[in-house]
C-alpha cells in the first residue's frame, strides 16, 4: 500500500484485545502518495481488529534448533516479507554454530567490532562461524570504542579492510558489539559493493531490545547524529544474553531507558512489569532479562512490520530522542551514553505533554520514579541552553517542511502522538524549566 503521513498529530495504542486505536480526529497512513488507511463515520476511536494481523507479523515461538547444546533460543521473527528474518534470544547462542552458519551464504565473513568487545567474544564469533565449516574464511576489523567514532574516518575503516580483503558480493559482514558497532556495520553493508549481507549480534542491552532490530543504520554528523544512513535489514539478529554478563552497569542502565520507552508509547502492562522488577533486572537476573528482550524485541518487530521506513507509527519508538538526540550532539558525542540522553529526553517529552494538557500529573511522577530506579539521569546537563536545543533540534530527522514533530504522550498509560500540531509556546517553557539559559 502506498500512503502518507501528513497528518499534523497521529496517536496510537495497542490494547489488550490486540486492537489498535486511532482517534477520530487524526488521518492514519504510511509511506508516500495520498491513500488513507481506514476511514471514519463515527465520533471516538475507530478500533481495527489486528489479532490475526499481529500474530503473524510477530511470531514469537520456541524451536528445536540443530545444536549439541541444551539451550534452546526464542524465536521473534520480523515480518517483512521476502526481507523478514529472526531475531533469536537465549543463553548461549554462540556456542550454536548453526545460528550464524544458516545466514551466511558465501564464503567470507567479515567481523566488525570494537577494541573492548573483541577481546572478550570474537574469538567464540569466528569458532561459531567457522566450527566443521573449512570453506569459511573470516576477516575481522576492531574498531575504536564509543559514540565519537562513529563518523566516516572511522566507516573507511570498515571499507578499507573489505577492499583489502576482496571481498565479493556474496560476502557476509557481521557486527559484534552494541549500538554503534551496528549502526556503522550495517551502513558499510549497505554501501559495500552496493549491498553485501549482515548479521548482527548485540552485545548490549541498548542494541538487544532497540538498535540491532529494524534495519536502521548510520554515521553521525558533527551537526547531528545519525543524519547519514540507510535503512538496511540484516539477515538475521542473535542476541546471547550471557554477554551481557560483562556489560558494565553504567551501560545497563542506559539500555534500560530504551526498555522504559516501549511500556509507555504502546504497552502498559509491560510498563507495570518493570515497575515491579527493576532491580531484577539491574541485578542482571537471567529471567526477567530474557523477558525484557523478549518482549521489547515484539514491540520493535511489530512496529517495523507496519512501517519500516518511519512513515509514521515506526517515529513514535523515538520517545525522547529528540531532545536526546540535541543532548548527545551539544553535549559532545561519547560525553553521555545515548540511553542516558534519552532517560532526560523522556522527562523533556512527558513534561512537554503535561503541560499541554495530555497526560496526569501521576504518570508524570511515575515516570521520574522508574527512572530513578534504572539509575538514570533526569537533569539536562549544565552546558546546554535553550538555543542549543533549538538550533540542534532544527535539523533532527523528524522535521518536515521546517516543522518539528515530537512524540508526545496523549492519554492513558501505552498511548501517544507524533505530532506538529503543538503548542511552541509550551515548547519553549519546558526547555527554559530544564535549561538555566
């Protein structure tokens, strides 16, 4: 279907009944051209039933897999037509050599990771790749560590080794690390040669339940971050939750912000669940992380499955990213973990609602609260000013014809908006409430 997005404000939410909601008030549609999806006689909520749509576009189910091992990986998969893949969530997962060995249909393999990850997994990387497989040649490239690298000097990197390699277009790149690593792995995919395959296998917490899942990849600007990039889909995403074991809290905690983000746009009851177990899950309990990933992973799935180049609904998953976003790139990139900048960007965002009127007080409290718990930062720091706001915000990737649309929150607990539609003025006083000039 080819449609558009040019409402001024757009809300969604999923219910229980796996219904999704959309007010009267507002067009729904997706891509590019004029067609709306769905059509309004009534005054309220046009409810669409999407049970059996759902299901099939996130199938989360256990399977056998071939493997001397024990553990046995949930399945989400990616509905994307002859582009979907699994993303496979368990303990142990790279000592599975047929996880990785099943999507890569060549011969080379090219690794790409950083200096603190590739002492630690790429060893176990290049065995599950390579383990009674001898026609598979593996490469690998370590990248410097941290959010400032993540620019071309450092993705020439990445291109230098597969040239000098010659690799060929039936290579594989795989990308060991968190966020970064497979941002700037899937864009050299994407360019290399114009489009070689990819494999991601996240290492943090961020990029299990948020980064690695949905095709988005790219470099920062020194204007702003992530303004250079593709959408590129892997061939498949294994997240092995025992390498979260030596992630360092300070990243688990950024992660988590990501985690908090998917209860409050569209799953309330997964909001309520973390409330109730967060210090399991910074306590790195086996269970309630799995769960967490899980359940993260169908939202992100679900959402990529309706709108994978963010035509509309896939736009509401950067709760607080736009302030965040302004935060990392003012501030300085690597000077605040993205999960971090992201944790003040939810506050910015809900402050912003309620001030419009949108959202209770009490879900304002409940959000400072869960933040609190997850060790989260919730004060704009120092150095940033109402202008830097407005001038980095100015050209975030969300603004369309010189109109900055935000997320926002709208109603009850799991709803919220993508809108230009508005007040600046409460614009402007949440940014002077946060900033000291």
């Amino acid at each position: 279907m080819s449609t558009t997005v040019n409402p001024s404000s757009i809300c969604f939410s999923l219910h229980q009944n796996n219904q999704l909601s959309i007010p009267k008030s507002t067009p729904f549609s997706f891509g590019s051209g004029s067609t709306k999806f769905g059509s309004v006689s009534n005054p309220g909520r046009v409810s669409l039933n999407c049970s059996t749509r759902v299901r099939s576009m996130v199938s989360t189910q256990v399977t056998q897999m071939t493997s001397s091992s024990s553990n046995i990986p949930t399945v989400v998969e990616v509905d994307l037509g002859n582009r979907s893949y699994p993303i496979y969530i368990g303990s142990g997962l790279l000592d599975q050599p047929d996880l990785l060995q099943r999507h890569v249909h060549g011969k080379r393999v090219l690794v790409v990771t950083n200096t603190t990850v590739a002492p630690l997994y790429l060893d176990k990387v290049i065995d599950a790749l390579t383990r009674d497989n001898p026609e598979v040649s593996v490469e690998a490239v370590i990248l410097p560590d941290g959010e400032q690298y993540k620019n071309m000097e450092t993705l020439m990197k990445v291109f230098d080794k597969a040239i000098g390699s010659r690799l060929d277009r039936r290579s594989t790149f795989v990308a060991l690390g968190g966020g970064v690593i497979g941002d700037m792995c899937g864009f050299a995919a994407a360019a290399f040669l114009r489009g070689v395959n990819f494999i991601q296998i996240p290492t943090t917490v961020m990029a299990q339940v948020d980064s690695s899942v949905g095709g988005k990849t790219g470099i920062n600007h020194t204007l702003g971050k992530n303004l250079i990039g593709a959408f590129y889909q892997p061939q498949c995403v294994l997240i092995d939750t025992d390498t979260l074991k030596t992630l360092p809290d300070r990243e688990m905690a950024s992660g988590i912000a990501e985690v908090i983000k998917y209860g409050l746009i569209r799953d309330a009851d997964f909001f309520e669940w973390q409330e109730k177990n967060m210090a399991s899950l910074l306590a790195r309990d086996t269970a309630a992380l799995t769960y967490a990933i899980k359940r993260s992973c169908e939202n992100k799935a679900e959402v990529v499955s309706l709108d994978e180049k963010e035509g509309g609904i896939r736009a509401t998953l950067n709760l607080g990213h736009t302030f965040g976003h302004a935060i990392e790139t003012g501030f300085g990139y690597g000077q605040w973990l993205h999960g971090e900048a992201v944790a003040v960007g939810t506050v910015m965002a809900v402050d912003l609602s309620h001030r419009l009127g949108w959202i209770d007080e009490s879900l304002v409290k409940r959000v400072h609260s869960i933040l609190k718990d997850a060790r989260l930062p919730t004060v704009v720091p120092e150095s940033m000013t109402v202008e830097m706001f407005k001038s980095i915000m100015a050209v975030d990737k969300k603004v369309a014809d010189g109109v900055l649309r935000l997320i926002l929150l709208k109603g009850p607990l799991g709803n919220c908006v993508f809108t230009s539609d508005y007040d600046r003025d409460a614009l402007d006083q949440t940014l002077r409430a946060f900033c000291k000039s």
